[in-house]
C-alpha cells in the first residue's frame, strides 16, 4: 500500500536488516529490485547475502558503480566524462552522482523497486534521480533508509517528487535488540 517508504533511525537500529529483508520479500514475489548503497563495505555484505541465499532478481551495487556501469552499457560514458573502460578518474566520481537523473534516464536496464541504504550520504536530489532505473518512476516502488543524524547532504528540503514519501522513524533498536 506504501510503494515509497523512508526509514530514519540512528546507528545501529537495523536499517540495513530491514533494507535486506525488504529486497528479499520484492524479488520473492517476482520484483526486479535494485539495491543501491553508498558504501563497499556494506555493498559487499549485501552481495555475499545475494550470492548466498541465490537472489537472482536482486541487483546490488554501490551507488557509483550502478552510475558508471549504465552509462557505459548505454554507449554514452564519454558524455558524462567517465572512459568506455578501466577505473573512472577522480572527477569522473565526484561529478557521476551529477548526472544521476541524466544517467539513468539512457540506462538500458530498468527494475521494479529501487532500496537505497545509508540514503542520508547522497541527499534528495541523487536519489530522485535514480527513479529513473525504475520501469515506471513515478509509481514505482522507493525504500531509502538512512540516518538523518549523518547526513552529509545540507539540503534539508525533499525534492519535489519525492514529497509524496512515508517517512517512519525507527525508534527501537532491531539491530541490537538486548
């Protein structure tokens, strides 16, 4: 009933626990999810549980990766600034998370639902850019977690078609629950 959730807890409360699950019960029922984190620690974690349990429908990536790899597989990496091949430069990753609306509008691989752990690192306008892996961005299913208390983004504001979230506040600890 709620295709767009936002999960606010501090460290520890089990965000990523509850993301994970999440990913597992949409590709579950049939959904292509893509699972997108801002960091390769827990991106790694995320895939050896993918890998593991055999989740073929979920995709998992850190945020740069899915950018730099579907702007590559569209033919269009040159035009925002990223080499066909090989570790993008420095100013490639610093200006990919720029582009994400433009990126993922010539992606060539589209999912049903989109999570975004540790949401609070990219900010608003990023994640509203990243619908656009979604097949219907408008409609289609969003679950960012994040902890606001973190957050590196000062752009206090959602944007506009993001307005229309849920936001829970996770105020148990699931992660630590003793």
């Amino acid at each position: 009933a709620f295709p767009r959730l936002h999960f606010d807890a501090g460290a520890g409360a089990g965000k990523s626990v509850v993301a994970r699950l999440r990913a597992h019960s949409l590709a579950e029922a049939g959904q292509r999810v893509l699972f997108l984190c801002s960091t390769a620690s827990l991106t790694k974690s995320m895939q050896s549980d993918v890998a593991r349990t055999g989740a073929k429908l979920i995709t998992v990536n850190t945020v740069h990766q899915q950018l730099i790899v579907a702007a590559r597989r569209s033919g269009n990496a040159a035009r925002f600034g990223i080499s066909q091949s090989g570790p993008p430069s420095k100013e490639a990753l610093r200006n990919v998370l720029l582009s994400a609306a433009a990126i993922a509008a010539v992606s060539q691989e589209h999912f049903d639902a989109l999570i975004v752990d540790e949401a609070q690192d990219l900010g608003p306008i990023v994640v509203e850019g990243l619908t656009g892996f979604l097949k219907d961005p408008t409609h289609g299913s969003i679950w960012t977690f994040a902890d606001e208390y973190q957050r590196l983004s000062s752009d206090p504001q959602p944007s506009p078609a993001l307005r229309d979230v849920e936001r829970i506040v996770m105020r148990q600890n699931h992660r630590n629950p003793e």
